[in-house]
C-alpha cells in the first residue's frame, strides 16, 4: 500500500525525530532553532500534528517524563514516509515580506511614517547579520564543514543583499524631511523674500536682487550695495526661485 503524502511540517518533525526521541516541547524548540529563520512551526502546529502522526503510526508515544512532557519516537513508518517525503521536488519559495506590501502603497502614507517603518526593518536586518556572523564564527570553531553551514550561508547572503537593498533606496523614501527642506514650496515654509518678489516653486539656487546683479557667491557688505544703489540684500532661498520685479534684473 501507497503511503500516503507527508505536508512539510510534518516531514520537518519525522526529521527531526531521527535525532532520537523528543517532546512536543523539544520538536518546537529544535525547529525554532534550525529552521525557525526560514520555515515557520507554530507550537499549536507541533502538538496537532504529533497527534496525527501517531494515530497515523509515523511515531510512538513513550512514557511521560519530566515536566509530564512525553517523548516521541520514530517508526519504521515514518522512516518510510519521511524519506518518500525528502525525495520529492521542492516547491518554489513563496515571499511574503510585509514591509514590501507596505511599500506598495507607501504613496498613501506620510513620508515620515514611510522612512520609520524602513529604519527600524533595516536595523532588524542588521542585528540578524551579526547574529549570524557570530554564529558562523562560532559552528566554525566547533569543527563545523562548509555543508553544516549551507543554510547559516544562505541566511549570511540573504542579510548582506537585504541590507544592500536598503541602502540604495530612493532617497526621498528613506530622507523625506531632508529632501521636503528642499523641494517644499517656499510658502509652506515662511521663508523671508523681499517686498514684491514672487516664487517659481521647483527651482533652486542663488539670486542677487537690485539694479545690479551680482554673480552666486559674490560677497558685498550691505554699506557697499547701499552705496551704489542696489536694492534688497541677497536671499538663498531652498525651496524656490525668487522672481524680481519688473525694472529689476536677476541672475542666478
């Protein structure tokens, strides 16, 4: 007869069993510890599948122990089942990332909520890599082989790239004030222009107001401008290009 198919939590803790046998409060524990970064087991999980292997005879049920927690053990059923398990095709990784849903729609969030969100994952991220690196350094001092680590590798590249991501997105997504200090209209925020100067939001630079114009970066004293006439002093605006008035001349 046909044994009939294993779903992947129950493959992962028949796995786990030929180790020898174990818990349901050790199989959460030892899957929270092996696969717990890229294969999610709930404890609920554990203890209603257990239940349904061994009504299946993939285990058996030993005495209870300490703490009243029962050990399972391994059958040659489930030996069978397992390896009939591990033979088939992996299926195609599914990402379910929720800070890139987030992202999706981040145009309806405030910018400032959108850069928050960003810098706290990113830190997570970062906490994880050195936490993997330490954990390399030390599975490599225990006489661990580069196959041992062919996961903990995985997860090292996986940080590095993520991180990488990171870094090179948009500015305006991870910086919002910065470039809102930028490119905001002037008058959204009070900045001081002369008497009858108007604004072309978007442009940016440095203008010189009065009958002479003065080149960016050209430095006069106010007594200077004043004795050859020239009008309001210069103004460095950020958020807009001053238009001078009629009669005045302006170059940026």
């Amino acid at each position: 007869m046909e044994a009939r198919p294993i779903n992947a939590t129950v493959g992962s803790l028949l796995g786990f069993l030929h180790q020898g046998p174990q818990s349901g409060w050790d199989l959460v524990t030892t899957a929270q510890q092996t696969i717990g970064d890229f294969w999610s087991l709930t404890r609920s999980q554990v203890y209603r599948e257990l239940t349904t292997m061994a009504a299946q005879g993939l285990i058996e049920a030993d005495e209870v122990g300490p703490r009243d927690r029962r050990p399972y053990r391994l059958t040659p059923a489930g030996e069978r089942a397992f390896q009939n398990w591990l033979e088939q095709e992996p299926g195609q990784e599914q990402i379910r990332y929720p800070l890139l849903l987030t992202l999706a729609f981040s145009r309806h969030l405030d910018p400032e909520q959108v850069a928050e969100f960003l810098t706290r994952h990113r830190t997570v991220h970062a906490a994880r890599l050195t936490a993997y690196q330490d954990e390399r350094t030390a599975a490599q001092a225990a006489g661990a082989t580069p196959r041992d680590l062919i996961t903990l590798d995985f997860g090292l590249r996986y940080e590095t790239a993520v991180l990488d991501w990171f870094d090179n997105l948009p500015h305006d997504l991870t910086h919002p004030t910065a470039d809102l200090a930028i490119a905001a209209p002037i008058a959204d925020r009070q900045l001081a222009r002369p008497p009858g100067a108007t604004w072309a939001p978007g442009a940016v630079g440095v203008v010189s107001f009065g009958t002479e114009a003065r080149a960016a970066g050209e430095t006069k004293s106010l007594e200077e401008r004043r004795a050859r006439g020239a009008g309001a002093p210069q103004v460095r605006p950020r958020g807009g290009l001053p238009v001078a008035p009629p009669g005045d001349s302006c170059r940026c």
